[in-house]
C-alpha cells in the first residue's frame, strides 16, 4: 500500500492507497468505502498496551508488537465491538 501522512504535534493523519486489488484495504475499502479504517494511538510500550487492553476485555488482533510505518511497533485490536473502530497502538522507536 502507498501511505501519505500530513500534520505533526498530537494528531498525525495517515492515508492509506491499496496497490493490490486482493489486499485487506482493498476489501475493507469495497465493503464500507472511502472514510476511517481505524484509530491510533501513541503508547510507550506497545506490549504493555496489548495487555492492558486484553485485561479490559477487548478481543485482540495481534499477541505482540510487529513492525509498523516510519519505524514503528504497532498492534491492533479488534473492531467487533459497538463502536466497531479499529484501534492502532503505535510506538515510537
């Protein structure tokens, strides 16, 4: 996928463009449209961030922090909930 972010400080946005018409984007993108695919959020430790999360009773994506954009660690956790949001954990290197 090609991805553009804008702005700097507390809020970074990010787009997305899906170069494979088989990718997840793809089918997210033909399924709802264009508009949010999920939320991130900047923590300090990812992993810890998996574990609080999983702790409140959210279902999780991912076990553990994988490589993410500009050199990060992110995880993800599931949208299957009412507000049916992805959420990012983003950390910083």
């Amino acid at each position: 996928m090609r991805v553009a972010f804008f702005g700097e400080g507390p809020a970074t946005i990010e787009l997305l463009e899906p170069l494979d018409e088989n990718s997840d984007l793809s089918a997210f993108l033909a399924k709802h449209g264009e508009g949010l695919h999920h939320l991130a959020l900047k923590v300090d430790d990812v992993a810890a961030a998996l574990d609080d999360a999983s702790a409140r009773g959210f279902r999780l994506l991912d076990t553990g922090p994988k490589p993410g954009a500009r050199q990060t660690l992110i995880a993800f956790v599931d949208p299957k909930r009412g507000d049916g949001v992805l959420i990012q954990f983003v950390q910083e290197s």
